[in-house]
C-alpha cells in the first residue's frame, strides 16, 4: 500500500452523473496534491457509476454500496476507508476553488487548536456565480472561533462541502453522522466536534456551492428543519425543559432562518429564548471585547432581518416590532431605507388582509 495522503475527500454520490465529474475535476485540479478522494456510490440508478469507473486517476477510490442508505450512511462508509490526517466534506455538485486544500491544510498547521475549518462560499444558479451576501448569507464577511461558538447555539453557519477537518478529532466521536439527523447531519457533526477544539472560518471563498432544484435543502426544508431542531433541543433541554423543542423551533424558523412572526405573543416567546440562550453561550465562550462585539452586530443582523421580513408580511406593523427590540441590540434599524420599504409592504398587506376578510 502507498503512503497514506494528506488529506481524504468524503463524497458521497447518488444520481450526480450531470454534475459530478464537473466537481471532481475541481478536485484533481487542486495546488495541493496530496490527497485521495472517496466516494460512495449509494446504488445510483443513474450512469454516475460508470463515469466514476471511469475516471483514471489513482487518487479516486470508488466504493459501491450494496444497498442505498442515503447520503449519511454512505458519509460513514466513506469515512471508514479514509487514510488522511485530515478529511475534507464535499458534496457531488459542489466546485472546490484550485487553492481550497492548500490554504485550509495551512490554517489547521497554524492553529493546532482548531479541529475544523470552513471557508466562505460562492453561489451558483442558474449559471451564474456570485459571493454570498446579503439576507442570504449563512454569516457576515468578518468571522472568528467565538463568533461562530455563538451561532452554533441557534443555528447552521456553515456549508459542509467547505469544510476541512482533523481525522484524530473525528474518531472521538462515536460516530462521524448521526443517522437521525438526517438533513442536519452536518450542524448536528459540528456541535459533537466543538467539544474537542474550536471551529474557525476562512473568510474568503474557497468553494462555489451550486444552488439547484435537485439540491437536497431545496427538496428536504421540513425534514432539515425537524432534525435541526432536534440537534437544538440537546442544548436547549438545561434552558428550558420540556419546552427546548418547540424554543429550538423558534430560533431556528425566525432568528436564523429569518421568517415573519405571526403574532406579538410569538415575538415575545421568541426574544425570551433569544435572551436565555444568548447569555448561556456568552458565559461559555467568554469572548474578548472585539469578539463581543462582533457576536453583538451579528445578534443584530439577524434579528433586523426576521424584523424586517415580519413588518413586510404585514403581521405586524413596524412601530410596534421596533418596540419588541431587545434594548441591547439598538432600537434603530441598521437599514433606514430598508426598514421604510418593510413598512410601506407591509401597511399595503395588512390593508388588503383585512378587505379580503
């Protein structure tokens, strides 16, 4: 046997033939060459099989299921056959940019105490690229280990097909995914690595995440909700008991994932569990003054956004949601414009509510 790579890529494959060796391209092409790529195939009904067979270069290794398990379990297999001190997360459509291993391979040299690092990320769709910004960035431009330590209380901030990882912290765990995670499988793997080192980003894009029709956050939003929320209430049971379920829901469907609030009994219940869980986390990150920060303005960000998106459904009108804002994020919003354009929707749509009723 040949000396053990670098770096093992973990994919797992299932029906990707149009895309997938697009992805592995991006792959061989890396300025890093040390590395091997496995991938599971998960009883493709497809010819992505075949065009993995094809593929000539030694450092793909190709194992084929004998059943279909779905992406977790094949993760798994995949992580068994691994060699490498670290383990890059890559899903088949995603494209990795030529320098990603390099600069994700210095980092974990660099910081022994980190376990794992991401990166920034380009969007894909439709053809077309563009950076992660704006509502539908999963963090800010400028991140740090205790920032992302925050976001790990009340959400996914990572994209797992960018993320690079220590084999000796993995095999910690008792397992590499949960299978009753299913669709939160990588925030629910990011929570259990915590434990043994801290988690960084690299803050500028070192992959392009294509966004898709056949993705699986596009097709599996009630499922991925449903086992986030379960990742959320193991925390959350010491905070709340019997009610970290229906808590973990309320962080993850309007703070994090930014939709409207029904009701003002809704807000209310909403920024009591901000509050609790807020404070949990700062008491266990003990984060330095920029870091506070930092965690602050992205505190902020997030709960403008489920601000905005709640005066512009017309619930709620814009007075009283600026009320409702906890007096330590700042009672302006940090949009202006943004936050007048909120309201005119929002008057129009409560107007046409109550002439339909």
């Amino acid at each position: 046997m040949t000396a053990s790579p670098a770096i093992s890529v973990v994919m797992a494959a299932y029906n990707g033939g149009a895309l997938i060796e697009e992805t592995i391209a991006s792959v061989l092409a890396q300025t890093f060459a040390d590395f091997e790529l496995v991938v599971v195939d998960d009883c493709s009904t497809d010819d992505t099989l075949a065009r993995l067979r094809a593929i000539a270069d030694p450092r793909v290794r190709v194992i084929e299921s004998a059943a279909n398990g779905g992406p977790v379990v094949a993760r798994n297999t995949a992580f068994t056959a691994v060699r490498g001190a670290y383990i890059v997360g890559l899903d088949q459509d995603d494209l990795c940019h030529p320098d990603r291993f390099a600069a994700q391979k210095a980092w974990l040299d660099n910081h022994p105490e980190c376990v794992l690092v991401a990166s920034a990320v380009d969007l894909i769709e439709q053809g077309v690229v563009r950076p992660e910004s704006g509502e539908r960035a999963r963090m800010p431009q400028a991140t740090s280990p205790a920032l992302l330590a925050w976001r790990l209380w009340f959400g996914n901030p990572l994209v797992w097909s960018s993320v690079m990882v220590r084999a000796e912290a993995v095999r910690r765990l008792d397992v590499f995914e949960r299978t009753d995670r299913l669709f939160a499988e990588d925030f629910d793997f990011y929570r259990r690595i915590a434990a043994h080192g801290t988690i960084a980003r690299i803050d500028r894009p070192l992959l392009t995440y294509r966004i898709h029709p056949g993705g699986a956050s596009q097709r599996y939003t009630a499922r991925m909700v449903e086992s986030a929320t379960a990742v959320l209430a193991e925390p959350y049971a010491a905070l709340f008991g019997d009610a970290a379920s229906g808590s973990a829901r309320l962080a993850l469907t309007h703070f994090t994932g930014g939709a409207a609030v029904p009701d003002l009994i809704t807000l209310h219940r909403l920024n009591l569990v901000l509050a609790r869980v807020h404070a949990r986390a700062m008491a266990a990150i003990a984060p330095s003054d920029d870091e506070h920060g930092a965690i602050m303005a992205e505190y902020a960000r997030l709960w403008w956004q489920m601000a905005d998106a709640t005066v512009r459904s017309g619930s709620l009108p814009r007075v009283v949601v600026s009320a409702c804002c906890p007096k330590e994020l700042g009672a302006r919003h940090p949009r202006p414009l943004r936050a007048a354009s909120s309201a005119l929707i929002g008057a129009a749509r409560a107007l046409r509510a109550r002439w339909c009723a």
